[in-house]
C-alpha cells in the first residue's frame, strides 16, 4: 500500500505543478496594462469626449475614483465598473473636483494626488482605450474575442499614501 502511496504522489506532483505552469502562463498571455500618456491627462483636462469610445468609472458617481474609456465593440464585464454616458458636463464636474481634491490619502505618492492619463493596453500592445486616474495601476483581463474584464483600480505597491484597497 505504501508503494501505490508514493507512485502517486511521485506522479501527481509533477503534473500539478505542470498544470499550474500552464494555467499561469495562459493568465499572463491574456493580461493587459496600463502606459502613462500626457495627452491622454490633456484629453481629459481638455474634456475631450472620445466618440469611439464607451466611458465608464470607477468610485462614487458624483466623484468617481477613475475614468476610462474603452474602444466601442469591446464588452467590459465587471461589477465595479459603471457605464456612462459621458457628457461634457459631467467630465468638466469629475475633472475639477478631481483638480482640487489632491490630498486623498489612497492616491499614488507618485503622481501627487493628481489624476493621471494613461493608454489601456491588450495583450499584445494595441491601444484598446483610455484611463484617468489618481491611481497608477490597473488588471485587464483579456478572455477572448473582445471581451475585457477590468479590475478595481489599485496602487502600485508601497506608493500608497495610507493603506487603501
């Protein structure tokens, strides 16, 4: 019995640590990211509204924590993003609060407490929308076709000014 007992532990091991090789390997395939991009920041201080782009936010509706837009034809899955339809107006409200409002404490050390413009990448590098953002990281899931599915906005590690989610 203790002969059958190693003989599948000495097979089991090696394919479970093979399939978790596999399955991270596919996760990180399909991962996008986020590239800081000056004129996406004067785009959205400009209040510049993208008419290719579907927007939604992240945060309480009246002082959103992040704004992004996403190239129409793209199905974005998640429950903590918002759709809108942004207007003009409702960006001037989100981009002057975002203006005066620097001293949040789960802000990026690096940008300041400012709102910060970024491309959102896919997989392979093409531009897939926009973000702006006190925030300085972001996960995009990739599953397929054109679906996307973003995660809450975070901080890089250590850049927080306190300890936010």
């Amino acid at each position: 019995m203790k002969l059958i007992m190693q003989a599948i532990l000495t097979l089991s091991v090696p394919v479970l640590v093979l399939g978790c090789a596999v399955n991270y390997g596919m996760n990180e395939k399909n991962l996008g990211s986020l590239r800081e991009n000056p004129e996406v920041t004067r785009q959205y201080e400009n209040l510049s509204i993208n008419p290719d782009y579907d927007y939604y936010y992240y945060g309480r509706e009246i002082q959103p924590d992040t704004i992004m837009g996403i190239k129409k034809g793209y199905t974005v899955q998640s429950a903590y993003w918002h759709p809108v339809d942004l207007t003009r107006e409702t960006l001037e409200k989100w981009v002057v609060w975002g203006k005066r409002e620097t001293d949040n404490p789960c802000a990026s050390r690096r940008y300041m407490g400012r709102y910060v413009g970024s491309d959102i990448l896919d997989p392979g590098g093409t531009i897939v929308g926009d973000w702006y953002s006190r925030r300085d990281w972001g996960i995009f899931e990739f599953p397929g076709g054109n679906t996307m599915i973003p995660h809450p906005p975070r901080n890089h590690n250590g850049w927080s000014l306190a300890t936010c989610t």
